[in-house]
C-alpha cells in the first residue's frame, strides 16, 4: 500500500536512536561550549562592577 504525501512516516528504532543521539550531543556541547563561556561573561561583569565601584585616589 503507497503512502500518502501528507502523512507523517512511523518512527523506527533507528529513528529514536538517532534523536536520542543527538539530544545527548546537544547535552554534552552545552556542558563544553555554554557553561564556560558563561563563566567568563559573568566574571567579566563582576570585574567590570568591582573596577567601576573602587574608589579612586588622587592626589
């Protein structure tokens, strides 16, 4: 029996092992890439406010 165009393909094994690859890949680069690169931004936020609020001396 043909398919029809509109209707949506049964998911396969393979099929949901694939995605849930990929939803593991996804996990590991936001582990990698995310949360350092947030680390930096928000030291760099705190250093910005901490050089901002020091006070100055001069004389």
């Amino acid at each position: 029996m043909r398919q029809r165009k509109g209707k949506a393909k049964k998911e396969t094994s393979k099929d949901k092992k694939e995605q849930k690859q990929a939803v593991e890949e996804a996990r590991q680069q936001i582990t990698t890439i995310m949360l350092p690169t947030l680390t930096v931004v928000v030291v760099l936020i705190v250093v910005f406010v901490y050089v901002a609020m020091c006070p100055t001396t001069t004389e």
